[in-house]
C-alpha cells in the first residue's frame, strides 16, 4: 500500500478521499489557496501546504506547485478527485515522469477518452454507438465549426473536448447565435480545464441520461457497477442523481453494461471511469461521452452494491488485481443523491457566499451527507457552488424517496442561501415520485412555486405503482403505524 497520498483537490471530494485513505492507514497531504486555509480537508489531512492564491489557476491547476509538494512531502501518490486536473492527460504523465503513481486511468487512456472528441472517434471504430456529431480528432476552429453545425442540424450542443460537468457546454437553436456561443463555451472551457477546444453534437430531445460505473485493473479485468440515472439537469448540470434508473429493465441493463466495458476495454482502462449515455424515448442508446476520473454522484452506486468506489481506486493503482467479478455485482435496493450547491433558487440560482453560522446535517438509517463545510466555515466565489451530497437509500424507490424528504426537512443551513428548498419541491413533485422524467425536466416542466402533493403517501403509492409496472421490485405492505406517521406528518415549509 501507499506510504502517503497528496490529494489534489478540495472540498467534500478531498475530504472523500482523506478518509477513504485513513480507513486504509495511507497517510494523507492537503493542498490549499489562500481562501481554503482553513477547509475542512485541511484540517482533516496529516500534512497540508499552501499551493497559490484563490483563482484555480494560480493554485489547483498549477501542476509544478502541486509535485512539487508531492516530492517536499514525500508522497508517492496523488489523487486528482474529479475537476480541476483529474482529467488533464499532461498532469498524469508529469506525475509518472516524477515517479509518482496517479490514481486514476493512463495518460494514454486520459487522452483517447478524456478528450470527447477523440473518445467519439475511439468507440465507433470498437462498434459502439454515438451521437451524431463533429466526426474525427481534430481541434477545429470556429469557422469550420460554424461550416459543420447545418450538416449536423439544429438544435446542437457545443461541448468541451477537455473535462465535463456540463462547464463549456451550450445549446445551439440556430447559426445566427452561433459565433457567440463558441466563444462562451471556448472561455469556460479553458477557465475550468485550461483547454478551450470544443466540438459538437446532436442535441437528442426527450431523451434520458444514463451513466453507467465502471472499475478496471492493469490485469486486464473490467466490469461494471450497474448504471445512475442523471437526468435531472439545469444547465447542463446534474441536481439529483438515482441508482438504479427508473427507466431501465434487465435486457437493457445487460446491454448497455456490456457496451461500456467494451469501450473500456478498446483503451485497456484502468482504475475508476465512467461512460455516459442518452437514452431515447424508443429505448435507444447513444454513446456520449466517458469521463475518466471518479465522478460527483459515486455514493448511490457505492450504497446499492457495496462497493467502495474511492478504496478500489487506491488498491488498483497500488497494482491489485480487482476483488469483484461481474458476477459479484448485485444492485440491492435503491439510493437517490441530491447535491446542496450555495445558491438563491428564488434569485435564479444565484451564487450565495459568505459565513456558515449554524448546520444541522440529516442523520438516521440510509442516510449518508458528504460535505466540506462545517459552522464557521467561509463560502466564497472562487469555485463550484457544491458544498454537501444528501444520499438516501431505502429497499424501494418509494422508501428512497419519502426518506430523502425526510433527511432534506432536517437538514438546516444558515449564513448562505442553498437549493435546498428547490430539492425539497422536486423531490415532492408527482413527476419525480413516478419516475417520468427526462433532462429537460427541470428547465422546461418544473416550478419551484408548483402546487406539492397535497399527501405525500399518495405520491409514494403512485411511484410504487409505476415502479412496480416496470418490472422493479417494489414495497407492497405499509405499516398501520407507518401509515399512520405519515398521515400525520405536515409537510415543512421554507
């Protein structure tokens, strides 16, 4: 095992990581900016070094100061988390160059997936299905951009070639407002990833996205985690995610896992990855893109099958042969996860910063937060509005869900604004407890002022039922005290 990790990030995904190596005796070193002195990673870690100021890229994107932090502290690993380097091909080789192992996939794997167009190029050529789109390797200009886009057709997405998260991402309705859009996607891109190169694809409407988890070792081996359901977006960035997906049945299950082991295995991947899919109303499947690093939503895949996502990365880059088969990969029961970004959902999502003065954290049975944020803690502007994950599990859809109203009627922040009263609608909402949902849901379909279920039973029988009728194992018998509880519970509002 590892002596000691660096772990090049921040917030509750540093702290993810700090802990999972504790848990397996690593030792573990801390970077932070001038604002991140006292984060709780920081506190949490052995040893921790100052790396720049607040702006990602005098700090968390500056590959020298992090190695050379790496080499003053004698670590013999990093760990990207996910943003910022986790998927930059040139930070994973000058970490072997320096001798150090990189948790997570080769350079050479970074490049041909991480790269989305490359990725598309790479998985037709292993048979695997795409979305219509910008076609070959190339890092094209606007003006050939602009050229391609009528052939492609509209409505199209511009997409960052580096990265993911939704971050240089923008819808396309027509030529004219074109132009202006490349460059906003460009600046974001090279903002978030330092890489502004984009490409483009076919926007396919009405349509799922399905993400399926995927572990590979340097023996060859690769299986899959079974699939998270992502559709419910905004702006292109995921809210709620769930495991399993409402949407699926056995056969496609079978048939979508079997594809992205099959465009892993094209790139001889290892370590943590994840391919994504689009999902169309005839049940049709799209290879989108493949993300390779750990992702924001890895909790729910981890409660359903019992996998720690987090410590089979560190025990692969170790050189471990995988401890799981795919057929030791069971989805028992089901676990939903909401993100608590500091943000106004009355003020148009507005960024919230300041003094967390008073948090009270959920707690009970299946109930799971990941934070990075504690009393006193300062949120400020430089990065990702995410400060905590809700995740719930439960036998059923059904209990998942009423236990996720329950954990987000806990859970008390004070000082910031957060999403939590929008989470608290959309999770009450009748359209999200029937599992009809797609990824323009949230921004076409749904209101935060929407009238809520006047009985919160009646949307959890009614979810129950459409769960039931799609082949899913549901409850089938509710306590009289139970029903009684519930009867009895108002709904809190915010």
């Amino acid at each position: 095992m590892f002596k000691k990790v660096l772990v090049a990030n921040r917030g509750e995904i540093a702290v993810r990581v700090v802990r999972a190596c504790h848990e397996l005796g690593v030792g573990t070193v801390a970077v932070y900016s001038d604002v991140d002195r006292n984060a709780l990673h920081v506190r949490l870690a052995h040893e921790a070094y100052h790396i720049g100021a607040a702006p990602a890229r005098d700090s968390y994107l500056r590959i020298d100061r992090i190695l050379g932090v790496a080499k003053k502290s004698e670590a013999d690993a990093i760990h990207p988390g996910y943003g910022f380097l986790a998927e930059r091909e040139d930070f994973a080789q000058a970490c072997a160059d320096a001798g150090i192992t990189f948790i997570g996939p080769s350079p050479h794997a970074i490049a041909k997936m991480g790269d989305k167009a490359v990725a598309r190029s790479t998985v037709q050529k292993a048979g695997v299905n795409v979305i219509p789109g910008t076609e070959g390797e190339a890092d094209l200009s606007d003006d050939e951009l602009l050229a391609i886009a009528p052939k492609i057709g509209f409505p199209l997405l511009i997409k960052a070639s580096a990265g993911g998260g939704g971050k240089g991402q923008r819808e396309v309705r027509n030529l004219e407002e074109m132009p202006t859009l490349l460059a906003s996607a460009r600046r974001e891109a090279e903002s978030s990833f330092g890489d502004g190169a984009v490409y483009l694809e076919k926007l396919v409407e009405g349509a799922r996205h399905i993400e399926f988890q995927l572990l590979g070792d340097e023996f060859g081996n690769i299986i899959h985690l079974g699939e998270r359901e992502c559709s419910l977006q905004r702006r292109r960035q995921k809210l709620v995610e769930e495991s399993p997906s409402p949407a699926m049945n056995a056969s496609l299950r079978r048939r979508m896992g079997e594809m992205a082991v099959r465009a892993a295995k094209a790139i001889n991947y290892t370590n943590a990855g994840t391919i994504e899919y689009l999902l169309d109303r005839q049940s049709n499947f799209y290879f989108m893109e493949m993300n390779t690093r750990l992702q924001v939503e890895h909790p729910i895949t981890e409660r359903v099958t019992g996998v720690d996502i987090v410590k089979e990365q560190i025990r692969i880059a170790r050189g471990r042969k995988l401890r799981y088969t795919q057929n030791d990969v069971d989805q028992t029961g089901w676990a939903i996860e909401c993100r608590i970004n500091a943000e106004d959902p009355f003020a148009n999502f507005m960024p919230s910063t300041g003094v967390i003065t008073r948090i009270n954290f959920p707690t009970g049975p299946g109930v799971r937060v990941d934070a990075g944020v504690y009393e006193g803690f300062e949120v400020t502007p430089f990065y990702d509005s995410m400060i905590a994950k809700v995740i719930c599990w439960g036998d059923t859809r059904a209990e998942a869900v009423m236990r996720m109203r329950r954990a987000l009627s806990e859970f008390r922040i004070m000082g910031v604004k957060t999403n939590i009263p929008f989470h608290v609608k959309l999770v009450g909402s009748l359209r999200f407890q029937a599992g009809t949902f797609d990824t323009r849901f949230v921004e076409d379909r749904f209101a935060l002022e929407e009238q809520e279920p006047p009985y919160p039973e009646v949307a959890a029988i009614a979810a129950t039922m459409v769960a039931h009728q799609r082949g899913q194992h549901t409850a089938s018998h509710i306590e009289r005290n139970e029903r009684r509880t519930m009867l009895r519970w108002k709904w809190s509002t915010w």
